[in-house]
C-alpha cells in the first residue's frame, strides 16, 4: 500500500488512493463523538436548539476548517509540525505557526486520555450484552449495572489498558496499512445497526418526543454556553482543530480538488450522530428518563434497555459495541498519529518506539479519567471532574483555536494560489463566495464564540 517511488524518496507513504483516504479520515471523524457524546451533550444543552446550532456550526466552520486542514497536509506533505518549516521555507511564513501542530499535538494526547477509558466502556459492554446480562431488565437494573461498573476502578483501569495498547499496536504497524479495509466493512455494518435501531425504537417507543426534541425551533434555549459547547462538539465529531484531518490530508496522492472530498466526510458524519439521537432519545421518553440526567453514561444507562427486550438482543447489542469499539478505534488512530508522526520524522525514531512511548504517555494520563468516576469524583474545579475540564478545555477551547489558526494561515498567510488550486472552485462568483467565508466569516465566528464565553461566565 506504500506509495510510488517518488513517495518512497521521502520515505513516507502515502494512501494506496483517493478513496482510501475518505474512509480513513471517515474513520477518524465517525466515532465516540457520534453515538455517544453528541446524544448526552444534546440532552444536557436543551436537544434541538443545540442541535441546529451544532448544525450550523458544522456546515459554516467545521466544512472550511476540515477543507483547510486537508490542504495543508496535502500541500504539505510532512507532520503536522514539520509542515510549517516547509512552508516556512518554500513561502517564507513565519515559523511562529508551527504552534498549530503543537496545540494539535497537546489536544489530540488529551482527548484521546478520555477516549480511551470511554472505549473501555464499550469494550466491557460487548461482553455483558453478549452474556444476556440485560435481558428484560428495569431502567434501574440497567442503572445499576452500569453504576457498578464506574465504581470500579480496576476494571475500568483493564479496559483502558486494553484499549490503548490495541492502539498502540496498530499505530506501531502504521496507519495506512489496513485501516482502508477495517473501515469498508465495519462502518456500513454499524450505519446498518444503527439504521435497525431507529426504526426498531420508532416502532416500540416514543418516536413522537423525540422527533419534537431534537427538532423543534426554540431560539428561547440558545444561551453562549450552549452555542460553545455546539461548537465544541462540531470541532470534536469532524476530528477537526488538532491536525489529524493534516496528518491524514498529508498521505492523499493527487492533485484532484478537495472539497467534494470533504463533503462526503461531513455528510457521514452528521448522518450517524443525528441517528444515534434518533436511536437513544425515544428510550428516553419511554422510560422517562431526564434527558440532562444521563450525563457521560446516556448511552450505556439507555440502549441496553432496547437491548433487553429485543428479540436476538444479545447478538444485537454485542454487535452494536463493538462495532462502536471499531468504530473508536480508528478515531484513536487519528488522535495520535500527528504526535507519532512527529517522533518518526523529527526524531528518527522506529515506528514502534514512538507508538509505544506516545500510547503509555496517553495511558498514564488516561489515569486521571479512571479516577473521575470513582475515588476522585468529588475532587472538582469550576464544577467539573478531571474528566470533565479534559474534555471541556480540549474540545471547547483547544480544538477551535487550533481550527482559527489553521483557517488563518491558509486564508491569509499562504498563497492565495494554493488555496485556488486545492479547492478547485471553477466559478469566480464561488470563489468569492468561498474567499469571503474562509477570511472573514469563519474565523470571526469562531472567535466570537470563544471571546463570547470569556465575557459572560
Ligand atoms: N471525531 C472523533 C469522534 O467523533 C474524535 C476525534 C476528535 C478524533 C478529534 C480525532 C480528532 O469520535
């Protein structure tokens, strides 16, 4: 899968082909940030007003940062850092940008501390939905369960080890070998789950409160928080903001325009988080649960209840996890690959060594989320856990920095001829259109939002 000689001078490869690379950077977007953080994260911040600001943060600045990011990499053509020396030396920027690999660098290890433990989750629910442990259970039983298994830590210490050395291991082979292949036929498979569990919940449960929930127009709702926390969650489910779109961008052969590319990537990604709204919210009102009470376990407090009760549950509900844990793990790949990347190619390091020594630094600090739900859950700062202030500082505010610095360079710092040709945009009244949105509309908004919440909390 390695790429042509030319590539091989640089000894770094490339993706075997175009499509390849949409899977991959598929894989990276489609994941935890989908089924189970934009369900809760919804529910917390009031459902549909949250979910059309998330909307349109999606299509208005996550679109143009994701195009943005893709370009650079593929321009670039090195690791998220190395790729401003580059630039530096072929265009003269100023070094000072490479900070945006480095927030990206810091972000992705944070992100993917949590993610990991949230994957353990994943994990241990294959094997509970597999031995039939949900099988015609209450709301409170399913409670239970999984309350059981947030206090304790060692099992959740198992899973998260389990997690990243699985990481750890695939990212020491390289990510372009057989990730194509992983993504081709487990996500279909999961949209397909998913797809049966919206239409199953639509025929047995509350359809109606859901659809009123997630879809209803109440501008009453939108406070600055919600609209940051939207824009944190667009950020995060894009893989956007912290050069794993770069990183990905910087293995795509060809010279083809990116932005139907780029369309695809948003397309399947809105589409699975809007069902797996469709397929958690209806448990919800059926079993009247508080849509803000379910928090980080929403997903794992609410499926199982479907679960127990369809027929084939067992085999449904396993299959769902680990499509889930696929699912997370090849967004894992993409969380570490930039900071692995940089160990290979500015270190010199082996591929393995670096995976090994990135995953146990991940790891360690991965401890801090273990102990968030048990032994240190009381231990808090501005009302949140050490899993909540990871979570809130790494996708709220590190992404969107990194996503401001990464539209700004390339709308103003870079060339105006490289953005031209990368996009492809034919029609000049698109291009102004497109210009207007990546210099001005986009990075104003994002700052906006930052600044916004600075002042009012
Ligand atoms: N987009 C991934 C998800 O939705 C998470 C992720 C965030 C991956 C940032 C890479 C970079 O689960």
């Amino acid at each position: 899968m390695l790429g042509n000689s030319q590539q091989v001078a640089y000894s770094r490869g490339q993706w075997s082909s175009r499509i390849t690379f949409i899977f991959a950077a598929t894989g990276s977007a489609v994941g935890l940030g989908n089924i189970w953080k934009f369900p809760y994260t919804a529910a917390e911040n009031g459902g549909s007003s949250f979910i059309l600001i998330y909307l349109i943060c999606i299509f208005l600045i996550g679109l143009p940062v994701l195009c943005c990011e893709i370009l650079l990499g593929r321009h670039g053509k090195r690791n998220t850092v190395n790729i401003f020396y580059r630039f530096h030396r072929d265009y003269a920027t100023p070094l000072g940008w490479r900070i945006i690999g480095w927030i990206g660098i810091a972000s992705g290890i944070m992100i993917l501390s949590f993610y990991s433990v949230i994957a353990g989750w994943v994990g241990a629910y294959i094997f509970k939905s597999a031995a039939g442990a949900f099988d015609n259970m209450t709301a409170e039983a399913v409670n239970n369960i999984w309350g059981a298994l947030l206090s304790n830590p060692e099992q959740l210490l198992i899973w998260h080890t389990a997690f990243m050395v699985l990481t750890a291991a695939t990212l020491a082979r390289g990510v372009r070998d057989g990730i194509e292949r992983v993504v081709r036929y487990f996500m279909p498979l999961l949209l397909i789950l998913l797809i049966g569990l919206v239409i199953y919940n639509a025929l047995t449960w509350d359809m109606q409160s859901t659809l009123k929930f997630m879809f209803s127009f109440e501008p009453d709702k939108i406070t600055p928080y919600v609209i940051l926390e939207a824009l944190g969650m667009a950020f995060f489910s894009l893989s956007i903001g912290m050069g794993a779109m770069m990183i990905y961008g910087s293995y795509l052969p060809g010279s083809k325009p990116i932005l139907g590319t780029t369309a695809a990537i948003v397309v399947a990604d809105i589409t699975v988080a809007l069902l797996a709204g469709l397929a958690i919210f209806p448990l919800l009102f059926s079993f009247d649960l508080n849509p803000d009470e379910g928090g980080a376990g929403l997903i794992f407090k609410t499926l199982p209840l479907a679960i127990g009760q369809m027929p084939g549950g067992h085999l449904f509900g396993s299959l769902f996890f680990f499509l889930l844990l696929v699912a997370a793990w090849t967004s894992a790949l993409s969380l570490l690959e930039p900071f692995a990347a940089w160990c290979v190619e500015h270190r010199s390091w082996n591929r393995s060594g670096a995976a090994i020594a990135t995953s146990a630094g991940v790891w360690l600090l991965g401890l801090l989320t273990v102990f968030s739900f048990n032994e240190w859950k009381d231990i808090t700062l501005f009302d949140k856990t050490a899993f909540g202030l990871l979570d809130y500082v790494s996708s709220n505010i590190m992404l969107p920095i990194g996503g401001v610095l990464i539209v700004l360079f390339a709308a103003w710092v870079l060339p105006a001829s490289i953005m031209r040709d990368e996009i492809g945009l034919r029609n000049k009244k698109w291009q102004k259109v497109w210009q207007f949105v990546i210099r001005y509309l986009c990075p104003a908004a994002i700052i906006m939002i930052l600044f916004n919440l600075l002042t009012t909390s």
